[in-house]
C-alpha cells in the first residue's frame, strides 16, 4: 500500500497474478471438490482456502481474491459457463440479452464472493495486502460477440465495428455493475483494487480509447466517488505505447506491465506512477538462469522507482512451485541498487 501511494521500498513488495492456482497441488486437490467452476468461485470456504494456499506457502506481501472476472456478467444474468479445455463460454450477444440484464440481481448473486473478502481479511496475517479485482468490460465482452474467445479477439472486434452500439449497450451494463462490486469488495475489507484488461492491446487507437480507456475512467470516478482514497491498479496488457495515455485517461493510482514493455518506456512509465510488473511467466517455467537473469533485469530496470514485483501476466500451469520460491528469494536478497 505504501508503494501504491508512490513510496519506493527495497526490496520492493512481490505477489503474482493467479498466484492462487493451478500449478499448486494443493490448489488441484483443493478445486476437486467442485466440478463447476463458477460454483468454486461462489465457494466461501473454498475461495478463501485457496486464495490463502500461496500466503501460507511463500508469504507473498499480497493475497489477491480468488474468483473470476465472469462473475459480475453471470451476476447480472448474462449466461455464463467454463468448458473443460475451452474456458469461459458466453452466450452471443444480443439487445435481448442485454435489455434482461438485472443490476439489482447482482448484488445478491455476488454475496458470497464479498463474504470471502470479509473472511480472508480477518484470516490474513495483518502485514498482507489484500487486493480484489474485476475484469474490465472491453475485456469481458470480448467473450461475448462470438460466444467464447477468438484469435486476436476478432470477433468482438468486428462486433464492435458492425455494432457499436450494441457493443456500447453492453459495456453500459458493465461499468455499473463493476463500480458497485469493487466498492463492495473495498468496503469488505479490499485494501486496493486492480481493474484486468488483457485484451486491451488487441484495439486500434479509436478503439483503445472507446473501449479500455473510457469504461475504465468511469469505473475508477465510480469507486471514488463512494470511497475517495482507494487504490486502484490498471492492468491494460499489451498496450507498451499506450501506458501513459492509460493513466492519464483513467486516473488509476498503479499499473501493471506485462513483459514486452521495453524497459526505458517502463522507467518512463514509473516516473509517473507506481508500476507492477514485469517478469515473463515462461521464466517461472524455464527456471535456473533464465529466471535468475529475468529477475535480476525487473530490479536494475526498476528497483530505483516505486515498484511492485510481479509477473507481466498470470502464473502458467507449468510452472515450478519451486521456481516461484526462488523467485521470491531473489527479489527479497536482492541488494539495493541505490
């Protein structure tokens, strides 16, 4: 919290994102209990169980919630369901769709997911961070113009330019909807916030600023309009050139770099705003000196600026749980480069 609000600290502050995930055992032993994955997310018990696994495991400085950016569109009403090998699959959207969307439904569908913020506050060990989350809405609708994703989100994209409209309806329906559940989650006991837009980069200029800039204002202005102080960290993935004009448009306090930001654009970034990032997840795979090398490049490049160690997107399945435990080592013996 002391480097969101623009201190530099050494070692900095490390946590990852999906740290709560597949590549644990304990994780897999734990989801076995639920075949649907939506109703793991819904799980209190659950949820809470495995957004702490990796707190007990390596004493990250943050717990993230476990859930999934899907739950504020299947809140809402919009059909929403996880095939096993394929991910989240929408219903195509539509202005009947869209036009049955129920804001009030989703305050008490989302329930349990405040719930297990208010409990992994009270579990946490009071130095942890406890960050909650949502998925931007240009990145949740990209699911749903062809009803699942698509290479280089081509479908929504297209969807988008035929349809604008319906496209804006949608994105309408979101950003209200997100405002109140990451208040929700803030006032359950959240001590920051991070807005995802993975798909972010896959928009040209006009598009960027439409669909990921403007959603994104709107819900960080929401937040703050009900909670003044809150933290809150945009993650806009693949959107190197873009950074500053991200900041400047939404106003959010960090933002997260994923792996291709070249470092003199990062640094630039920092100067600015805190940053998180921006290690490549394929190093926690390859391990041994590509992630020693990796490591050490995230702190020269910006160990002298605000930073938080992170990945420069989520943790993979394949990853070493051990890698993960070296990793940190390394940014917590780091020596200080001023």
């Amino acid at each position: 919290m002391r480097v969101l609000a623009g201190e530099r600290l050494w070692p900095p502050p490390v946590w990852m994102m999906r740290q709560a995930g597949r590549y644990l055992p304990e994780y897999r032993a734990t989801r076995a209990n639920k075949s649907n994955f939506l109703e793991f997310c819904y799980d209190t018990d659950l949820a809470t169980e495995v957004t702490l696994q990796p707190i007990r495991r390596y004493g990250f400085d943050a717990a993230i919630l476990f859930s999934d950016i899907f739950v504020v569109p299947d809140a809402l009403g919009y059909p929403v369901r996880f095939e096993e090998g394929r991910g989240p699959v929408l219903e195509p959207l539509s202005s009947e769709l869209v036009s049955r969307l129920d804001q009030e439904r989703a305050v008490g569908h989302l329930d349990p997911v405040i719930e297990t913020v208010r409990r992994l506050r009270s579990e946490l060990p009071e130095e942890t961070t406890l960050l909650g989350f949502c998925g931007a809405p240009w990145t949740v609708a990209c699911y749903s113009v062809a009803g699942h994703t698509t290479a280089d989100q081509t479908a929504a994209r297209v969807g988008a330019y035929r349809d604008p409209a319906l496209m804006q309806s949608f994105i309408d329906a979101l950003v209200p909807a997100s405002i109140r559940y990451l208040v929700r989650q803030l006032k359950a006991g959240a001590d920051a916030v991070q807005i995802f837009d993975t798909w972010a980069g896959v928009l040209d200029d006009a598009g960027f600023k439409r669909w990921s800039i403007e959603p994104t204002r709107r819900i960080v202005e929401g937040v703050r309009k009900e909670i003044p102080d809150a933290r809150i960290i945009g993650f806009p993935k693949a959107s190197a050139a873009r950074l500053e004009t991200f900041i400047t448009g939404t106003g959010v306090d960090a933002v997260g770099l994923d792996w291709t930001v070249p470092a003199d654009l990062a640094r630039q970034v920092q100067s600015k705003v805190p940053v998180q990032g921006n290690l490549d997840p394929m190093r926690l795979v390859a391990g041994g000196e590509a992630l020693r090398e990796g490591v050490d490049q995230v702190l020269a490049n910006l160990g002298k600026g605000p930073l938080v160690f992170n990945l420069g997107h989520g943790v993979t399945p394949d990853a070493d749980p051990d890698n993960v435990a070296r990793m940190i080592d390394q940014v917590r013996a780091a020596p200080d480069p001023m």
